[in-house]
C-alpha cells in the first residue's frame, strides 16, 4: 500500500468515527490490532490501552458513554512508509459534568501492516485540562 | 531539501540530543527557531521560546532540574516541510528525586536545512507531580 493509500484509510476511519459508523472502523483494523494507552490512563475510562476489534469496540462504547464530541478536526496528514501521522483539533464535553475540554492541537500516529491494516494507533497530548475537567 | 533530508536533520538533533551533545543540538536549529513546550507553572523551562540563545538557555535550566533515563524515538515521520517524532520518555527531576514518564511527540518544521518551529505534546501532568 502507498503513503497516500494509508492517507485515505486514515481519512475514512474519522469519517466512521464521526459519524458512529464502528463497522466502517474496525474493518480498516488488523484483528491483533493495538490502541496505545493515552495520557490519564488510570482515570480517565477510556484512555486505557486497547487490544484488538473487541478492545475497540469497547473504547468506542467508552466514548460515547462519556463525551459529547464538540468538534474533531483534522489539520494536517503526514505519511512515510506504514505510518500516518495527523494533527487533530477536538473540543469536546464531559457527559457527567458538562465540563468542556480542549486539545487545540494534538498528534495521532497510526502505523499499517504489509496488508494494509492498522495495527498500532499512538497518540499523545497534555491531559491536564482533561483530568482537572474529570475530577470536577 | 527532501522530506527525507528533513527526517535526517530532524534524526540528527535526536542523535545528538542522545549523545549529550547540546550544541549539535542547537548546530541543527535556526537563528530564530520557535521552541515550544506546554507551559507548566512550577517548572521553569517549559513554555515557548523564541531563538537559538535562548533554547540554549532552556537545555541549560532543564539539565539543572532533571536528567533523562530513557528517552525512546519510536518513529520518524515526514511529508512536505513538517515532520513528527514520537516516542516514550522517562526522567528523573534532581530537586525532588522523583521520576516522571509519558509518550510524547514533536511537530518539527524544517526550512533551509535548519529546524525552525518545534512544537512538544507531553503529559505535564506527569511532570508536575514529580517537581
């Protein structure tokens, strides 16, 4: 698969993403694939690590339980070799509290097998708004 | 330059950064690089600087206040003028003793073969506990 074909699988992922399409998702997934946990892990229900379409499914329930997504954008798409890295902007709310959160900008990496599958998804961002947010 | 060549300056600031050598480190930026770090009020290096001086003022100031154990570039990643690096991080902060880690990534732009705008996401939570 080309960089630019990863670029698209990447594309369509957030497409399914945004609009609750989790059959659309989990199809561009290896069946071993692996979520990264993210920051706040521990406390925050769904940043925990994440294995495989099951482990999937259930951080997509996670997410929905949890947060009202405000806006999720993606600014800027990088590809070389199996791996895509974008620029996310997301605001979104707490479901519990109403408390909004937001990440201006923050990096997503997924990273393809030889089939053209993910089979890794890393992300990083400063959870300190998000934890402050959650412990309201 | 090529993305390419841009991955290698961005691989080379790594190398160096590895081998503790900060001024390779700062042979790889601009003049007037803009270095930012999320901003966390008890730790005194982190926040936006602009210039060569004063990221060098910044690696001065951080190495008084922690040391990395382990720092893990799990990926190189470049298309046009940008480049991202990722990876794992763990350091050690010599006011307190304590030990702070988290993955972390670096949004580089790359002009002219010198690096102009770093951008750092980081778990300043973490490292808040620990200063």
């Amino acid at each position: 698969m080309s960089a630019q074909d990863n670029i698209q699988t990447v594309k369509d992922i957030y497409a399914a993403f945004n609009r609750n399409d989790r059959n659309a998702m989990i199809v561009a997934l290896a069946e071993n694939v692996e979520f990264e946990s993210s920051p706040g892990a521990g406390e925050i229900p769904w940043a925990m690590a994440r294995h495989g379409h099951s482990g999937i499914a259930n951080l997509l329930d996670q997410i929905v339980e949890h947060v009202q997504m405000d806006v999720f954008e993606q600014l800027d798409f990088l590809a070389s070799e199996n791996q895509v890295a974008v620029v996310n902007r997301m605001e979104y709310s707490l479901k519990k509290n109403g408390q909004k959160v937001s990440f201006p900008k923050y990096i997503q990496v997924w990273t393809f097998d030889a089939a053209g599958k993910v089979e890794r998804e890393f992300n990083s961002y400063d959870p300190t708004e998000l934890l402050a947010a959650w412990r309201r | 330059m090529s993305e390419q060549e841009n991955a290698q300056v961005v691989q080379g600031l790594y190398d160096s950064f590895d081998a503790g050598d900060i001024a390779g480190v700062l042979g790889a930026l601009s003049d007037d690089v803009e270095w930012v770090l999320p901003s966390i009020p008890n730790i005194p290096f982190t926040g936006a600087k602009h210039g060569k001086d004063s990221v060098a003022g910044f690696f001065s100031t951080m190495a008084e206040h922690q040391e990395p154990q382990s720092f893990e570039l799990q990926g190189l990643i470049a298309q046009g003028d940008r480049v991202v690096g990722y990876g794992h991080y763990r350091w050690h902060v010599k006011t307190t003793g304590r030990v702070w880690e988290g993955d972390f990534s670096h949004h580089w732009t790359v002009e002219g073969g010198k690096i102009t705008r770093l951008q750092e996401y980081s778990d300043s939570a973490a490292a808040m506990a620990a200063f």
